[in-house]
C-alpha cells in the first residue's frame, strides 16, 4: 500500500516534472504566461492599455562574452516604470527566454541610480482596482519568467531602488550595492504592499522575520545592512577608493565571471537544477534535476573533462 501511494506520488510528481522541463527548456517559442483568461487575464490587451502610458525604454545588449546587460532607462524619472517600459520589459524577457548562448545578466539602471519603481504619473492614472491588477500580473509574469531564466542573473544596484525597484532586484540570483546606495520598499509609506510578485521573493532570500522588518517598516536598506540580511550579495568598491576594479558595470561582469565560465550548456543546467530545487516540492526537484543531469551526463564538456584528467586543487 504504502508502495502504490509512493508510486502514484512519483507519478504525479514525474508529470509536473515534465511540464516544470518544458518551461524550463529554452525555445524561440514565447513563453506560456503565468496567467490567463481564467484569471481574467489577457496579456495582449494589457499591453495595449500600457502602451498608453509611454515614455523611457528598457534596452537589451547582448554580448559574444555570453553576459546580457539589461538596462532601465529613464532617467529624467529615476527610472521609474512607465507602462511602455513594462512591455518593452516583457519583449526582452522573451529574448532572453530564446537565447540559447546566454550565460549570465546584468540588470542596472541608466545614470547611477538603479529604479524608481512605478512611474507614479501611471499609478495614478490607472488606480481602479481592475487595471491595478492587470498591471499587477503582467508584471508579476515578466518578473518571474526574468527570475526563471537559464542565466545567473545579477541586479546591480547604484543610486535608489525603490518601490517596484526593490522588487525588480528580488528578480535576480543576486544583488550587488554600491556604496550610498539604497534598497527600499517603499509600497507601505504609498498605501500598498507589493504586487510584483517582490514579496514572495524576499521572504525566500531573507526569510520571513526579515522580511517583515523591511516591508513593515519600509527599512532603508543599505549596503551595510543589506550584506547584514542577506539581500546583498556583495558590495562594489567605490569610484577613486580602487580605479583598476573598473566602472560599477565592469565591477559587476567581473563579479559574475566566476559563475559564468564555462561551457552554456553547464552554466544553464546549473541554473535550472537550483531553480527546480527553489521553487518545487523536493520529490519533482529531484526528478527534474535527473532531468537536467541527464543532459549533461556524457555531453561534450563532460567527455573533455574526463579526458583531461584535471584535479581540483
Ligand atoms: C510597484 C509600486 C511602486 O513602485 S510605487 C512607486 C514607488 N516609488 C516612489 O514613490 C518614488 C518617489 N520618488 C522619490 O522618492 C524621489 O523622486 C527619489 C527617487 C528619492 C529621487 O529624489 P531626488 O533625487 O530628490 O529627485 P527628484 O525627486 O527631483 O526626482 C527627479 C524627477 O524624477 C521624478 N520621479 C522620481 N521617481 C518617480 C516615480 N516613481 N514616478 C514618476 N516620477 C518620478 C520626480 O518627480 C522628478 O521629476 P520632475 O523633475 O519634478 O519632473
């Protein structure tokens, strides 16, 4: 008995597992988005609606070392969110989601400050509670296909990440500060929690009771104590303290190196196994990582590995 219910509960489990593979499988197809009509959802009307609230744009480069850097750009509003941006966010998502020589993403905002959070002038003009909620889920979409991406992902934070801001670096595998910069979550002190899905996140990077403290009381957090809780991965030397480490950009790509290096199909399984191991119930993580094992087990990398008889001094 206890045989059939283990065996039905692989089953099951082997089945998610497989829907969990496909989402996870890099393909020029557009992503399945998280939500759908049954959710009230319509993804293309939602971008028609943001598309009215125009303004700044988030640009995508794409580099031969494997390593995208992802910039949000509009300064003359700390770069904040407008509803265009949200879209372009969307598209360059998909490109990612396509792309199969990627390896790593940095994520930073244009002119030393990394976001805003949403463009306020748009909040205001879409504050019924329907419209919220769509914007809400379009983003909540686009930031978490962002986080599932087969890229070690970094969010560099210079200047002020605020609000929305805050939660876009939750979307990252890590966050690196600059010294005077500032996480917040600001959503308390404007009447809201948040909404993109930064929440969720925070909670699973810093645990529940720190959690709590910053969205509570709406904690500046810098890079002191972002190191402190665990939101920050790291912190950048600062301009003139150390001028071979490189502008805040090349300090970031050169952080990121150390996980990136090596062959794409090595990197990528490395983020999908720990993905899995994040966000599923251990039975599918385990299954879904023979998966990912299995793909690289005997692959060109392995076999030249073995072959050079290296050892790990
Ligand atoms: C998802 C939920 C959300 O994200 S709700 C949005 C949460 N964010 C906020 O409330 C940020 C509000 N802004 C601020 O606190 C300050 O502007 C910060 C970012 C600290 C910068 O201060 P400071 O260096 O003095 O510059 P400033 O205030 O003069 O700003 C320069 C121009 O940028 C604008 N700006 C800034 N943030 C936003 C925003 N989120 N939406 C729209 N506009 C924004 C300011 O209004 C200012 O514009 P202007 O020069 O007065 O035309």
């Amino acid at each position: 008995m206890v045989l059939c219910a283990l065996n039905r509960q692989l089953l099951r489990s082997s089945s998610s597992c497989c829907v969990f593979m496909a989402r996870l499988q890099t393909s020029s197809r557009r992503r399945r988005c998280l939500y759908s009509s049954t959710h009230g959802f319509n993804q293309e009307e939602t971008r028609q609606k943001l598309r009215a609230f125009p303004g700044g744009s988030v640009d995508l480069l794409k580099q031969d070392s494997g390593v995208a850097v992802l910039t949000i750009n509009n300064p003359a509003r700390m770069n904040a969110f407008s509803g265009s941006m949200m879209v372009d966010l969307e598209e360059k998502v998909s490109q990612l989601e396509s792309w199969t020589e990627g390896k790593g993403l940095v994520v930073r905002g244009a002119a030393e400050t990394f976001c805003s959070g949403s463009d306020l002038n748009a909040v205001r003009a879409i504050s019924s509670p329907q419209d919220g909620m769509k914007m809400c889920m379009f983003m909540q979409d686009a930031l978490t296909r962002l986080l599932r991406l087969p890229l070690v992902s970094v969010a560099l934070v210079e200047g002020r990440a605020l609000g929305g801001g805050a939660e876009l670096t939750t979307a990252c595998d890590f966050r690196l500060m600059a010294p005077g910069s500032v996480i917040q979550f600001v959503h308390k002190h404007i009447g809201l929690v948040p909404g993109w899905g930064g929440a969720a996140r925070l909670v699973r990077i810093v645990g529940s009771q720190n959690a709590l403290k910053l969205l509570g009381g709406a904690v500046k957090v810098d890079p002191e104590r972002g190191l402190y809780v665990g939101l920050a991965d790291g912190v950048l030397e600062a301009d003139g303290d150390a001028p071979s480490a490189g502008t805040p950009l090349q300090q970031a790509e050169d952080w990121l190196r150390r996980y990136t290096e090596g062959p794409v199909p090595v990197i990528q399984a490395v983020k999908k196994v720990v993905l899995a191991g994040r966000e599923l119930p251990l039975l599918e993580a385990l299954q879904t990582e023979k998966e990912v094992f299995g793909t690289v087990w005997g692959a060109p990398a392995n076999l030249r590995a073995l072959a050079s008889k290296s050892k790990h001094k």
